[in-house]
C-alpha cells in the first residue's frame, strides 16, 4: 500500500521519462526502455524501476522482475573498468574455465575493476574470448587483459 | 463444520459470453469414466469432474491454467507424448488415462526434483499446511525415497533464503517456496494488484515483492497469495501462533457492503475460542473466494481488550462508570424509558439501529421502539449514508435496493463508476471491476479525485471526469442531455416501459443542461463528457455504480435519480451487464432498511401511514402503531435540544463521531437524561451515556446480513456471545422490563416473523438460507430461490417513472474565507469511525488521518508534506496533517474520518439532502493554514 508515492531524485526521474518518451506506450517497450536507462546512467536505479513503472503503468514488481531476469541489466553503479570472460562451450573447450579462474585472481584486489561471465560473443572461432571496457577480444590470456588494465590498484 | 477445504477443480470453469445459449458440450473418457464438459474445459477439470483428482501443484481452480508444475501430465489416445491436463482443452471423444506406468514415472522423477529444493523438517509438511510432503505420497514415492532424495539430490538452492515477517498478519518463508507462481497469478488474476513477480531465473527464480520486503511493496494484503499457496512459504501468523484449527463455522464477514463468505477456522470451544484463520468461501456468491486485508485479517478487534464486557451504568455523564449486572442495567433502561414518557410523553424517547447488526437484531428493535415504546421514532445509520438510495430508487423504479448482483459486471462493456472508490472502500468488488477492465471493459470514472480506478496499475478509465462536489446533478443531467439531443436515447424501451417520458425529454433537452453550459460548474470539459455520454449509450451493456459520493449531497436524493434517468433513456435495465447499482457503505446496510428501521416505513419499505399495513403488526403485536412517521436522527438532536426528546438507546453506531457538526450532535446528548449505548467499545458516544450495554461481534452473532445485491447471508456464531447475551435478548428484554412482552426462542423465529409480515421476505428462511447458501430478495415464496437481477420484464412499481432532476447548488459555496471544498472517504486498510480496524494491526497502514491537498493549493499556503495543518470550516475546526498529492484537483481538499483525534465531523456542516436528511459530508467550505511545520525546509 502507498509503494508508489516515495519520493524520487527529479532530475533522474525527469530524464528517465524523456528517453521513455522514446517509445510507445506499451508493455513491449519495457525491454528498450531499461536498455537506454542503463546506457545513459550506467545502471538501472530503484527510482527509475519505480518512474517506469508508473510510465508503462506497469506494477514496480512486474518491472522489477524483468531487470531481475536478465542478468546484463545491473541495479548498482558500474566499476570504471569491465572485463568479461566468455564461459560457453567452445571457449570452455579451449581453456576458457581456467582463463576465467585465473582472472579473478587477477583482478581480486583491485578495486576498480570488476570481473564477470558472460555467455558466447559470437567469436567462438577465437577463443578464448572475452571484453575489456566493452573491446572484443579474441586467444585471449590473463597477460593480455592484465597489460590492458592493470591491476592492483586498490 | 468441516475442516475439508472446499473441493478444488485445478483450472477454472469456461466462462459463457452474454447471450451465449451456453458453450457446446463434448464428452471425454477419463480412465474409462466418460463425462459431459463445456468445450474448452481442461482435461484436468474433466477428471476432476468425473471424480479423479489428478496431482498438481501449480493449478488451482481459481487461477487460468499456467503450466508449470508437469506433475499434471496424462496420456491421451492418439496425442504425442505426456500432455499437461491443466493446459490442454477437451474435444469431443478423447480418450484419458491419468495413471499409466509412463506417467507415474515422470511425476516421481518430477517429484524428486521438488523435494531436492524442499527443507527435510519443513514444518508444514509435518502438519499438514503443506502440500509436498501429500504430492509425494500422492505421486507413489514411499517415505523412504523422500528421504533418500532429501539427502540431498541436488542441495537446497532456496534453503538459506531468509524469512518475510514484515506483513502484520502473514509470513513469507522463501525456503519452503516451489516458485509454482500462484501466488504471483493470484495477485495479478485475482486481486489485480500485481505485486509479486518472479525474481531473477533459473535457479535463482524465486517469488518477490518487487525488490523490497512485502509491507513497503505494493501488496494490500488482501491474502489472496496466501490462500493460493500449496506450501507453506505463505501462511497466516495466527495459524503459525495457534497451530491448527479444530473446528469451522461458515459465516459472513461484517464490513462493507460486499457481504464477503468466510469460513471461519477456530480453536476451543466456548469462551476459549481463537479465531486461527479467516478464509474466503469460494462458494460465496458475493466473493467467490475473494477478501480483503479487513475481512480476512483484521478481526482481532473482536477480542481485543478494550472489548467492554459487563454493562456500565452510571448516574450523570460526568461520574465514573460503575459495572452492573444485566438485570440492573436492563431495569434502568426500562424504567428511565418509562418515566421519561410518563413525564414528557411518549414521543419523548426512541432508538437508533445498525446497519452493522444483523437483520434479526434490527428487526427487535424496531419492533421494540414501535411496539414497547409506541411511537415511530427508530432511524438508523443508513440515514447518514444511503437513506437516498433508498429514496431515490423507491421513487423510479419501485425499491430501495440496487438492481444486480455482482456477478452482473462481468457481462458489462461500459461501467460508470460515480462517487465511489471500490477499490479502497469495497475491494472485493473493486478486484471484480478491475479484472473487467483488463478484460477490456471501458471504464468511465466521475470523481473529484484521481482514483486507484483512473489509472493504477494494469487498470486505466478511458475518461476521467473530474467533478466538482457538489455538482453530480448537473453532471448527470448533462450526460442525459447528450444522449438525447443527440438521439442516442432507447425510444423503444422508453415507450414501453417508462412513464413521464415527454415531460423529461423536454426537459432535459433545455440548453442549461448541455456539457457546454454545465463545465462552468462541474468543471467537467464538454467534450469528455459527450464522449462519456456516447460511449455510455453505445454499451451494449453499460452499468452505473455508485457510492457516498454521490448520497452524501443536498442534492443526494436526486442524483439518486438521475442516474436511474440516465439508466431508462438508455434502456440499461433488467438484464446482467447494467443497472443502477449502490455499493453500500456496511455490511448490513442494506438489510438494516429492509427491517423497517426508517421512521417512516414498517419492513419491507411500507410507509407506516398505509392502514392495511400497520393492521399487519398490530394484530401480530398486539398494539396500535401510529400512522405519523417518527423522528429521524437530526430530528431526534434538533427535538434534544428543544427539551422534547429526552431518552434515546443507540445501537452499534458511534454518533458523536460519525454524524456531522459533532459540536451539535454533542450539545443534543448532554441535554437528553437518558442515553444508552449499545456497543462493543466505549467510544464517543458513550461519553455522553448513562448506561452502557455490552454488544457482540460478528463472530459471536447467529444471524442474517443482507449485502449490496440484496443478497441474505448467514451468519453463524463462531462462539458464544462473550458477554452474556446476544443482542437481540437484551433488546427484547427491556420491551419486557417496560411491559411489552417480546421473546423469540431465537433469531430464526424472528426471521420467520419477518417472512410471516413481508412480502418481498415471504420465501426466507434460517432452514431454506441453509439449504441454497444465500437468496437475493425479493424471495415472493418458497418456490423461488431470489431475484439477482430487478426491473426484467418490468418495474417493480409497474412503469419506470422519470423525475425532473433541476441542478438546484448547495448552499455550501466556497468564499475568501473558505476558498477550499472539503470531501472525505474511505481508505482501503480502514473503516469508517475505525473502532474495529483501529483495534488491528491495520493501523501499520494507516496510522493516522492525513488531509489531501493539490500541490498549488499547498504551495499557495506553504504547506509541506507532513506539516499539520489547522482545516477550519464556518462551523468549526481541526487540526491534521497535510499530504501533497496530485490525485486531488485545485481547491478540493481530502481526508477520511476513521480516528476520532482527527474530528473531520468537527468541521462538516448541518446540511443535508433535501428528501432524506442524509449529511452533505462531501462538501464543507474550508480553509487550510499551516499549524506546524513538519520541520526545517
């Protein structure tokens, strides 16, 4: 009872209905619509969950559980520094398991970069594959990244 | 009664459209049983149907078919593979079989799957509230493969999961959760609310409330996700305090208007009893199966320990109350009555009933007040709510009483919601309405505020017309106006079953009336209301609902009236999907002014002036009743003050709380020498009793109430009355005590005296109300099973009678003084003065009065959010404090009126609805000035 009325930073929500605007108004627009709030602020905040709620007139929960379900829609700020390492089949059959071990321990005290999975890049023919702040990259190795972004700098 | 939970068919039935000559039948053989279903009923319901109960865990009866759960799987002749028969439809000549080799398999090796994420020492497995532990026995896995794979198959991925407590009444134990996402669809499909989800995926899928505990979501903990559990990750608190219930008495809730069926679960006998758990009856036909947060939860009140248990007397309202026996406290009555009417005459006393008693309980005391006391001087509560209503509707269409059953709206394309707010003040219905609307019905809402209806979500009116109070009347003549110019008016319909026709038509075609010339004064723009209008008479079906909204006016009588003129010239009458329809404010509100309670009219709404009706009484009671209509309550205040009226006995109605100008209504009281009180609680009024009478709650009552669609239901004690006596008995003693012999061995005695005396009651009995569950009167004789939809073929009064209904304004205007309108409601997790729901744990939500103001009104006044606020009106003042809110529109002001601190009757005026007297509580000239800042800014 009364969830909606809480009080919402103006700026953010006003910014967030004018990339909604964008759209149509309809169920269907939700998808688009996290996908420019995430590119523009990095993330999806609590408030903007609540702001499209109320713009799709969707229920806080229904939105929620579609930014929950997809695990590319993140609810916290970014770290400056995004590394990603393919875990599907065909990297996995070239090393990519012990790639991605391997770079967390890399990257375990840094406090500026995080380190995540992410499901085939459609470059299977190179892998072990991987990104470094959103770069594609191909035979990856932990020298590779490391020389990228250094870690350690925490 | 049973402890069984009432018999579950898994998927819904196949729901005809109106004018459907039903859905066509298809036979199906089930494990060699064959049965007759509607086309498109499920395999599963077939089966059930035919008596095989096929294990499942997502499917339930009151939720669409989902899917997910795979345990439900058949085999069906000719068809590929293992079909689930929750989703899969019959066609003629399938062939079933639900206990093959193959499926018992599956089901195991799902079984085991389920079990690997299910605690070992679930507790409710152990006792029963849990349905794991039965689906395994059930599918054929002995205790022993359980065990085996609660060893751990796979580990527990929910298991460490922490509990939900936050809700008052229930608790959320995601580690006994399946993720079988009933409960999510019971909110959505149900409830309507949408507050739970399915959070994350795969493994990690699990129920949430949105990403916040359930008490800060956007749950109104209306139950329906814990009924619809299978486990126990959802139970009630009380059934996790009390541990099972022992026995169970089916009763009807004591709220609104809607009349919910509950079954109620308790422990104990006797005095001992404690309720364990509130649970809807889906075989009740006002709810099926559908409650609210007051209904099903917040019936602590009734043993709360400001329960007044013995009767109180006391010689002047300024000495402390003395407990006294019953038989002190009924003589004093008697007497005092007595002496009062020897010394002032026998008009000098009377009584006020309640629309929160039962039937029978009102009915004695009319009887009481006419018989004993000899005069007509009885009013009741409805008087402050829908005295109009009963006006209104009498004089077109014959009875006081709404046209449909609830039912009804499912059939409805357009639905005119006016001066109501179902989804706060009558949620049951208000779940119904908002399930039409996503069904595609065309919502149009006529309401100063911006209503949950308006726009909430997965709900939205496609017109909101924001009135101004205290203007319906020449809103609703506008819309008229419209349909008629425009020849959108039943001629045909008019013709045949209408009188007045000609005069109205003329009349309502005048150019005053047009939207163009009304927006200056509802401030409703001309062409949302043509557009409103149209779409209204397009229907096919369109149904008017309706509230205090509009009753509650100096005009309330005829606005009452002009939505019934709205319903003739468009034809929308007798037949389901229309009608005029009150949603009444309490639950026996309706029944309460069957019984005769008005001062005017004996049961059954017959003015007490008609000769061959009194005759009636007089020769079963022996007595002469006078033909003069009595008092009615403003009467009863005014003659107080007079030195007239000098003893007055209240029932079950707070007065110097809920009636308006409380300053009056006080000064009325202190001047009378004898005021009795009747009441679960002390409260405001007993402040200015003599003698206080301890009553009994719904629990404790055996009974009748009478809902918004005329429906009588049942109410079935679910332990002794706690004090004593039930009302009734006390009743019919003081008319003893005062010389008037009355006794009834009990209240089915006096329901067969009401049948006995009423026509429209003629075919009611405790014994047939048992049999059928519930009639909807008229109930002519004992043929008929009741009437759920009025006016078919004709009016009750013969022709449907149009009343000119000339927007005349109310005296009440705004000034620079009061620049502000004042109106007031209801919030959902309240009711009304609040003496019942003050006493729950609802108070979480709604901890105090708050006054709603536009965010310019507020701005103009420097106003924050949380400041309180002094509301002043010309007859006095409040204070309370203020939240910003952009539901209200500029120079309209809100509050509700359930906390007596708030004194929003303090500030109401004496102004009343011309034919009835019915409060205008809806419009109060105020003004709203800071009192004290809420803090720095």
């Amino acid at each position: 009872m009364g969830a909606r009325h809480e009080g919402l930073a103006p700026e953010r929500e006003a910014t967030v209905r004018a990339l909604a605007a964008r759209y149509a108004v309809q169920r269907t627009s939700l998808l688009p619509m996290l996908h420019d709030v995430q590119e523009h602020f990095g993330f999806i905040a609590r408030q903007d969950v609540v702001t499209l709620a109320d713009v799709l007139n969707l229920s806080i929960a229904d939105v929620h559980g579609v930014v929950s379900f997809y695990t590319y829609f993140r609810t916290s700020p970014p770290l400056p520094h995004q590394i990603s390492v393919c875990r599907g089949e065909a990297c996995q059959a070239v090393g990519a398991e012990d790639l991605f071990a391997a770079t967390r321990t890399a990257y375990r005290e840094s406090a500026d970069t995080e380190v995540s999975e992410v499901f085939c890049l459609g470059n299977c023919a190179l892998g072990p594959s991987g990104t470094a702040d959103g770069r594609l990259l191909g035979r990856l190795t932990v020298d590779r990244l490391t020389a990228l972004i250094p870690p350690g700098r925490s | 009664m049973t402890l069984a939970p009432e018999r579950d068919l898994g998927t819904p039935a196949v729901r005809s459209g109106p004018g459907d000559s039903g859905v066509t039948p298809v036979t199906v053989t089930v494990d060699g049983i064959p049965v007759s279903v509607p086309q498109g009923t499920s395999v599963m319901r077939a089966a059930a149907l035919a008596g095989i109960d096929i294990p499942r865990a997502c499917a339930t009866d009151s939720l669409a078919a989902f899917g997910s759960c795979r345990l439900c799987l058949v085999e069906i002749d000719g068809a590929r593979g293992t079909p689930a028969s929750c989703t899969t439809p019959c066609a003629d000549g399938l062939v079933v079989r639900t206990d093959t080799e193959q499926v018992q398999d599956l089901r195991r090796g799902v079984m085991e799957l389920y079990l690997s994420d299910h605690p070992a020492d679930c507790p409710g497995c152990l006792d029963g509230r849990c349905d794991i532990a039965r689906l395994a026995r059930e599918v054929g896995m002995a205790a022993a493969d359980v065990d085996t794979v609660r060893a751990g198959l796979i580990g527990l991925t929910h298991g460490d999961a922490s509990r939900d407590d936050s809700n008052p009444y229930f608790s959320f134990d995601p580690a006994a959760c399946i993720v079988c996402s009933r409960c999510v669809r019971a909110c959505a499909e149900v409830q309507g609310t949408f507050a739970l989800t399915i959070q994350g995926r795969g493994f990690d899928s699990a129920v949430s409330s949105g990403g916040t505990d359930f008490l800060a979501s956007e749950c109104v903990s209306c139950g329906a996700c814990v009924q619809a559990c299978p486990t126990s990750a959802l139970t009630e608190k009380t059934r996790l305090t009390f541990g099972p219930p022992t026995r169970s008495v089916d009763t009807t809730c004591a709220y609104c208007g809607v009349g919910c069926s509950f079954r109620a679960e308790v422990q104990g006998e006797g005095a001992a009893t404690e309720v364990v758990r509130m649970l809807p009856l889906r075989a009740g036909g006002a709810n099926e199966g559908h409650s609210c947060v007051k209904g099903r939860f917040a019936v602590g009140y009734a043993a709360h320990p400001d329960r007044q248990l013995q009767p109180l007397m006391r010689d002047h309202i300024d000495d402390p109350w003395q407990p006294v026996s019953w038989e002190s406290a009924i003589e004093r009555v008697a007497s005092g009555f007595r002496a009062l009417q020897q010394e002032h005459g026998p008009g000098a006393i009377g009584g006020i009933s309640s629309s929160r008693c039962t039937n029978e309980e009102v009915y004695v005391v009319q009887k009481m007040v006419r018989a004993a006391f000899g005069n007509n001087n009885i009013d009741t509560c409805a008087r402050v709510c829908h005295s109009p209503t009963g006006y209104g509707l009498g004089q077109t269409f014959g009875t006081s009483a709404g046209t449909q059953d609830f039912e009804s709206v499912d059939h409805a394309d357009v639905v005119l919601v006016i001066g109501a707010n179902p989804t706060d003040a009558h949620p049951v219905f208000g779940s119904r309405l908002k399930r039409r609307n996503r069904e595609g019905a065309t919502l149009l809402v006529a309401d100063p505020r911006r209503i949950d209806l308006v726009r909430s979500p997965h709900v939205e009116a496609t017109l909101h017309l924001p009135v101004r109070p205290g203007t319906n009347v020449a809103f609703v003549n506008a819309m008229a106006h419209v349909i008629v110019t425009e020849g959108l008016a039943d001629r045909a319909f008019l013709a045949e079953r209408c009188e007045d026709v000609t005069a109205y038509l003329d009349f309502i075609a005048r150019q005053e009336h047009s939207p163009e010339a009304t927006e200056q004064i509802t401030t409703i723009p001309a062409a949302d209301l043509r557009a409103a209008a149209r779409r209204f008479a397009a229907g096919p079906n369109s149904a008017i609902y309706y509230g205090l909204g509009v009753t509650e006016h100096s005009q309330g009588s005829t606005m009452v009236m002009g939505m019934a003129n709205l319903a003739m010239i468009t034809g929308m009458i007798g037949r389901p999907g229309v009608g005029v329809n009150p949603l009444r404010g309490q639950n026996n509100v309706q029944g309460s002014c069957d019984m005769g309670s008005f001062p005017h009219e004996l049961p059954g709404y017959r003015h007490v002036s008609r000769p061959e009706v009194r005759e009636i009484y007089d020769r079963l009671w022996g007595v002469t009743i006078p033909p003069e209509p009595g008092l009615r309550i403003p009467n009863m205040f005014d003659a107080a003050l007079a030195g007239t009226f000098r003893g007055l006995y209240v029932q079950g109605e707070d007065i110097a709380q809920s009636d308006p100008n409380t300053r009056h209504v006080e000064a009325a009281l202190r001047s009378m020498d004898l005021v009795v009180v009747h009441d679960l609680f002390l409260n405001e009024t007993s402040r200015f009793a003599h003698v206080f009478l301890p009553g009994t709650s719904f629990l404790e009552k055996d009974g009748t109430f009478t809902n918004a669609e005329r429906r009588i239901n049942r109410v079935r004690p679910a332990m002794p009355s706690k004090v004593g006596k039930d009302e009734w008995q006390v009743v019919c003693e003081i008319a003893t005590a005062m010389g008037y012999p009355m006794s009834y061995a009990g209240p089915a005695e006096i329901m067969a005296e009401v049948a006995a005396t009423t026509p429209t009651f003629a075919g009611v009995s405790f014994e047939r109300l048992d049999a059928l569950g519930s009639m909807q009167w008229p109930v002519y004789d004992a043929e008929s099973t009741g009437t759920p939809i009025m006016h078919v073929d004709g009016f009750v009064r013969g022709r449907g009678r149009l009343v000119l209904t000339e927007y005349v304004p109310t005296t009440e205007r705004t000034s620079r003084r009061y620049p502000l309108l004042l109106t007031t409601g209801r919030i959902l997790s309240q009711y009304n003065v609040g003496a019942q729901t003050r006493r729950t744990a609802n108070t979480v939500w709604h901890p105090e009065d708050v006054l709603e103001i536009h965010p310019a009104d507020a701005e103009l006044r420097g106003i924050a959010s949380g400041d309180t606020v002094e509301l002043a009106s010309r007859v006095g003042a409040t204070h309370l404090r203020a939240l910003i809110s952009d539901r209200m529109p500029v120079g309209v002001v809100y509050t509700t009126f359930h906390h007596p601190v708030t004194g929003a009757n303090v500030v109401t005026t004496e102004n009343s609805d011309w034919a009835t007297q019915c409060p205008e509580y809806k419009v109060t000239a105020v003004q709203v000035t800071v009192a004290n800042a809420a803090g720095p800014r």
